[in-house]
C-alpha cells in the first residue's frame, strides 16, 4: 500500500496468475507519488501476450513521467480546455502502441501479440480515464457503484445494439473478443475522459479475470464493506475470483481519495521530477 500525490491519494495492487493458467499475461503499474494507474491484459502466443502487457506499462508509466517532467499534468490544454493529461495520454498510448506492433512484426515469436489498456491520471480533483479493449475502471461514491468505461469487445456492442440482453451475455461464446487493443495494428483508438473527483471515491481498474467470475454486485458489495481497507479489499476480490474457478489471470488496482488534491503551481512539475 502507498500513499502520496501530498498525502491525497491510497493505492493498492494486486495480481495472481489464477487457479488455471501457467503464466500471469496481465501487468500493473501505479505510483502514487505521481496519480497514475496502469492496468493492461496482454493476448497472443506463448509468452507474447506477458511481453506485449508489460511492454505497455513499462512505456507507458516511463513516457508519462517524461512528458509530465516538462509539462504538469493538470496544465490546461488552450486549445481544448482540458487538463494536459489528456491529450499527453492519447498521445503516448499511440507510441506505445507502435512500439508493440513493431516487435510483433519484427520478431516471429511475438507475432499478433497485443494487449488491452486502462490508465487513470489523478491531477487537479480529476481523473483522466484512457482505456482500450475491455479492461475496466469503476468508481464506487457512497453507495453509487459504477463502470466508468465502456467495453471494446463484440460482446458490449451485441449488447448496445440489443442482440442479446445483458444477463444472455454471461453465457456468450464471445466473452473475451475484443474489438480494440493495443499493438494489433499500427495506430489505435483510444477511448479518453475526464472526471471530477470526491473525497471518499474508491477507484478499481481491473482485468476481465475479476468481473468475468465475480458480477459487479458482489465486487460492489465487497468495496462498499472493505473500503477503509484497501489491502484487504484487493486480497478479497482476487480471492473470490479464484473461489470461482480462478480460470484467468486476475489483476486489481484500487485507489482511494483521501482528501483534495487542487494543482498549486509549481507543485505538480517538482513531483514530477522524482519519477524515474
């Protein structure tokens, strides 16, 4: 457990390899110093979908904190209006993008690797949400639980375009086809938000290895009980995932604010400057 970003902010991270499967193809990052999440779930051949998830947040984390060194990250952007985050993750999500798909290209055993995504940068009393495939974000406020992105999978879109109904869904042949990743293909459309944040809000990036065997009421259930715990909490989640089969890799990051966290000048670039 860590808690920074000027005592603002208490994240926790687990990952298991599940009751099934050989390698964990999943990867997580996050620092609290800084206010950044990365969640990825890696797909390919042998070993290739555990090179492509760490391939993407090892960059990414090591861009980002490039980037933020010279520009703070809840700087506004005065040609959107939005903080500078934003635009910097659309902008370093692409690159690593590339750097995946030219490895899988270059190198035979790494061939159709790829990854999905799901990063959060807390600045300024927001989070800026990128995501791409279908890794998740939630947010739990009070007793309000809710996903704060939306699938990329062929799945979600039978469901949007009411081909079947959410609760037909749970039996799908097409549970893990996603529409969308990162490093398939030489450019990548990823999905960005902005949210304002509360005190009180616990935030829970995850792989399809949680949601998949434990349904959102349940991991609902479980934050809203253990909230004031996170370890506790991500130790929970994991552990029912695998009391359910355990067939997949299992990933969690949960964060929790603590208080406010308004941008003081200055203060976000001397943050920045710790990151290595």
């Amino acid at each position: 457990m860590t808690i920074s970003l000027l005592g603002a902010l208490e994240i926790v991270v687990r990952t298991d390899p599940g009751l099934v499967r050989e390698q964990n193809e999943d990867s997580v990052f996050a620092d609290a110093n800084h206010g950044l999440a990365i969640l990825a779930d890696g797909m390919g051949g042998y070993n290739a979908g555990e090179v492509a998830s760490s391939m993407a947040t090892t960059l990414l984390s090591a861009r980002l904190g490039a980037a933020f060194r010279s520009t703070a990250a809840h700087q506004t952007d005065s040609r959107t209006g939005q903080p500078f985050a934003r635009q910097c993750l659309l902008d370093q999500i692409a690159a690593v993008n590339l750097a995946i798909f030219r490895a899988s290209e270059g190198q035979s055993q790494f061939g159709g690797m790829g990854t999905t995504l799901v990063a959060a940068v807390f600045c300024n009393d927001q989070v800026v949400v990128a995501h791409v495939g279908d890794s998740r974000l939630y947010r739990l406020r009070g007793e309000e639980f809710v996903a704060m992105t939306h699938d990329h999978s062929v799945l979600q879109e039978q469901i949007d375009s009411g081909l079947i109904s959410a609760e037909e869904a749970q039996y799908s042949p097409h549970r893990n086809l996603v529409t969308r990743a990162v490093g398939v293909e030489a450019e990548v459309d990823t999905e960005i938000h902005v949210y304002p944040v509360r005190p009180g809000d616990v935030y829970l990036l995850c792989s399809d290895g949680l949601y998949d065997l434990v349904d959102e009421e349940q991991i609902h259930r479980s934050l809203e009980r253990h909230s004031d715990n996170l370890e506790f909490s991500a130790t929970h989640l994991v552990q029912m995932a695998n009391e359910n089969g355990g067939d997949d890799n299992i990933s969690v990051v949960l964060i929790k604010v603590l208080h406010e966290f308004p941008a003081a000048r200055g203060s976000w670039s001397k943050l920045w400057s710790w990151f290595d």
